[in-house]
C-alpha cells in the first residue's frame, strides 16, 4: 500500500508547511516555495506560468522568488513561527500543573512521576502542539533506565488516527528506523485498548511494502522476544494508552470525515503574513546594504598595481601626486558620494504592522511577547493587556485538561502493571496555575487594606497570599500568627492550670 495512506495527504502537507516555518530554517523555505536556484522552478517557467498552476502560486510567495544566478542570497527570516509557539508553551506550562487523586500512596507515587521531568515534556508537548495542530501524549517505561514510566510525546505528522465520535479510538505511529539503497524499512505501533502491536515492513520512499521479522533492525528487535504471536504487547490498561490533545478546532477539514478530528495549528492562516513580514525586513537590510557612503573615482585618479595587477584607490592616503587632466565644465573628473536613504520609519512601521497582524490572527496580544515594552504593572494589570492571550490560554486548557489526565491515568496504569506496589491508578483532578503571579508588594498591600477594613479573616489572608499551600499548611500559619500576636490562648483545662 501506498505509504504514508493518501488519506493523509491534505493534512501531512498543511503539517510539513507548518513545520517549516517552526524550524526557522531560510533553506527548508526556500525549497518548500522554490525559491532556491540549485533544485527550484526555472525563473522562465516562473515567470510563464506566473498567472496560474501551482508553480505559479508558489511564485507568488517572495521564498518562491529565486536568487538570480552569480549573486549571493540576500533573503532574511524573522523566526516568529518559533515564538508563537514558544509562546504558547509557556502560557500553558510556566509553572507546573497540580494533580490530585484520593487515594494517599496513589498520590505519593504520582508527585514522584510528576517530578520526573513531567513538565519539561509538556512545554516540549505543547509547543509541538501548536506547531502542528496536535500531539500525542504515551506512558512508555525501560526497566534498564529507570525504575518508573514516564509521559512522551509524539508528533502528529507521524501518526495514522481513528476516531469515534471525536474520540481517539486507536492510532499508528510510524518511524523510519532503516535507509539502504532504495530501501526503507519503517516501524509501525499501532495501539489498541488494551495493547500494542509492532510491525517492521521493508518497502520503498512511498510504498510500506512487506513485513519482515523484528530482528532485522537494531530499534525492533528488543521487542521481539516480547510480542505474542499476533505480535502485540499488553499495556495493562485496559483503554487506549494514548490521548490526543488537539491545538484548537479544524478549520480546513471540517467536512472531511477522516480529517475533522484533527486539529489546527497557531500558524495556519498566517503564511503569507510571515512571508511579507519576511520581505519587509529583507527590504529594509538592503536599504542598509545600499545606504553605505560610496566614492566614485574617476580612472585617472587609480594607482597602477603593475602590469596585469589592475589599479586601486585609497581614501585613506594623505598626499597624491599631481594629475594631469583639466577640469571640465560638466564635473567630469571629479569624485562622486554615492549615499542613498534608508528608509527606518517606513520599514518600522510597516513590521509592526505586520506583527502586531501575525500575533492577532493567531490569537495572542503583543504584550504577550514583549511589544510595547517591558512596564512594571500588577497582576490584573497584565491580565487586561494580555487579554486575548489570555482567552487563547483558557481555551487551550479546556483541551488540555481531559487529554492530560487520560495520559496521567494511564501512566498510573502502566507503573502499576510493571513496577507494581500498592497503587490505585484513577484519573486525577488537574489545576492549572496561573501564568502571571502577583507581584508580592502589591499582594502584601491588598492583604494589608483586608485587614484594616476587617473583611478577611486569618485563614482567608493565609490563602490569597499562599495559593499553592493545601489546608495543613494554611492551618500551621494561621497558628503561627496567632501565637505571635497574643491570639492564642491555651486552654485552662487542657494544661491542667487554673488562673
């Protein structure tokens, strides 16, 4: 069969354009709108075709221009794809996440899994996310390396879902372990409730081709003595292992039955915004370029270098000898600055537009990534400024939350079924914190005008200013500062002392 399933097609190639904006790398865009004059279109046919077929939308994209041949490239790429995403990683991960669950030793042994590098793997899973449309969260654990599972991450531009009335059914990841000749030699998981099976095919750039046992590479063949003779592994989770977490709802695929589930990227949309902004500061660089003071030096004023060495100027040198040439009415003869203006305002303006353009299609405010300075203001101050950043967050959360505790939820499982003890895998609770703290000055000034109007009591203080204390915490202050104030009284029939 045709691999990767043609199926596929529209949402591999929306997720390859994406993926080459996030990269930031000039040359993957190049070859993406072929604009690269080693392997691109042939300018002629550009120019021939310009009006329509697909050589000629490509050509409409300024990376779809090609660099004239003998001349250096001059193109330049504002890696904004990469901060979008980044961004957005950080809107939702800055600070760790809260898990709760019921059972005590559950809980225990879930801090310990979550203080495993959980949160380094969410930033890496979120910013994938938003690159892409979508990622994938899987237990996997290797007894070799450690003695817990822990969460990865897959990306979504190597994996085959199934969906059932918008849930995650079942999925294949694929990987490409092997590249000999014309050979290639891919490694396939599928994961059901309940398993995971493993196949390794030998086949072509485009075909899967035919299976072949796991010992035939080095990355399947630790398995082989493990799968059962449908060549699948328990989990021992009785769902599916794996949980999906869209970025935000499809647009494109919306009335495509395989494709609607899947979900968009930060960046689609946005393209031909990045490419302008791209050629904007392109042109504002060869403004630079051409702005730099030139000396035209008529051939009389050059020094001979000798027979076949050619002559020089320098403008440096203080005393010449004399030259022999009249002067003419015309100024011929004489030197000439070339010095052209570069435009600063115009290109300026024009940029953050452009950005200001970029980050408000992808839903974020340009507080969000430092536009307008950085001004000391008050929690609810930069929640005001940073409101459509903030309306983004919470949107992704409400996607994040179900998928993470799945994931959570499984990886209980798992640890469980390998590593034993006296576990109760559930789904926890999860509490997002906020990604903008209070700054302490002005939390301590709050608590100080509660206190002098009498609306809060101790305990209430205690939390405003310790959110993240749970209720022993907060009961040990609350003692604390009664003891120390002359509020607490000991009790005369406790002590067994009368007054």
């Amino acid at each position: 069969m045709t691999w990767p399933p043609p199926s596929l097609a529209p949402a591999l190639d929306a997720m390859h354009t994406w993926d080459t904006w996030w990269s930031g790398d000039p040359d993957r865009l190049e070859q993406l709108y072929g604009g690269s004059t080693g392997g691109g279109p042939d300018p002629k046919r550009l120019a021939l075709t310009m009006s329509n077929g697909m050589v000629g939308r490509i050509a409409r994209w300024w990376w779809g221009t090609p660099t004239a041949p003998g001349e250096r490239r001059t193109k330049l790429h504002v890696p904004i794809a990469g901060d979008i995403c980044g961004g957005s990683a950080d809107l939702l991960f800055s600070e760790p996440p809260k898990f709760t669950v019921e059972d005590e030793t559950t809980q225990k042994r879930l801090d310990l899994l979550a203080d495993d590098g959980m949160l380094a793997t969410l930033q890496t899973a979120a910013e994938i996310g938003a690159a892409l449309g979508g990622v994938y969260l899987r237990p996997v654990f290797d007894q070799k390396l450690s003695d817990r599972p822990w969460i990865t991450a897959e990306h979504a531009d190597r994996a085959w879902p199934e969906f059932m009335w918008g849930k995650l059914s079942a999925v294949t990841f694929w990987k490409v372990v092997r590249e000999e000749d014309s050979q290639v030699w891919r490694w396939l998981q599928r994961h059901e409730p309940g398993v995971i099976m493993h196949g390794l095919y030998q086949g072509t750039k485009d075909k899967l081709g035919r299976p072949v046992p796991l010992e035939d590479s080095e990355a399947t063949a630790p398995f082989a003595p493990l799968v059962n003779a449908d060549g699948a592994i328990p989990t021992g989770y009785d769902g599916l292992d794996v949980s999906y977490i869209p970025n935000q709802n499809s647009r494109r695929w919306r009335c495509n039955p395989k494709l609607k589930d899947w979900g968009r990227s930060d960046l689609d949309g946005i393209e031909p915004l990045m490419d302008s902004l791209d050629e904007t500061y392109a042109s504002w660089m060869r403004d630079i370029r051409l702005g730099k003071g030139r000396i035209i030096v008529p051939n009389q004023y050059l020094q001979s270098n000798g027979p076949g060495r050619g002559a020089s100027w320098n403008p440096d040198q203080e005393a010449y000898s004399g030259i022999n040439s009249l002067a003419r009415a015309d100024g011929a003869g004489q030197l000439t600055v070339a010095q052209f203006e570069i435009r600063v305002q115009e290109h300026q303006a024009t940029a953050e537009d452009l950005v200001n353009q970029i980050l408000r299609s992808a839903g974020y405010s340009g507080q969000t990534f430092g536009l307008g300075g950085d001004v000391a203001a008050t929690a609810t101050e930069v929640v005001a400024r940073e409101r459509r950043s903030m309306t983004t967050r919470g949107k992704k959360i409400l996607r994040w939350r179900p998928g993470l505790a799945h994931a959570v939820e499984a990886l209980l499982a798992v640890d469980q079924y390998v590593f034993g003890g006296g576990l109760t895998p559930q789904r926890p609770t999860i509490e997002f914190e906020d990604s903008v703290q209070e700054d302490p000055l002005s939390l301590a000034n709050t608590v100080n005008v509660l206190s002098q109007a009498q609306a809060a009591s101790i305990d209430t203080k205690v939390r405003w200013v310790h959110p993240e204390w749970d209720d022993d915490q907060v009961k040990a202050e609350v003692h604390r500062i009664q003891q120390e104030n002359g509020m607490s009284v000991p009790d005369p029939m406790q002590s067994g002392e009368l007054p």
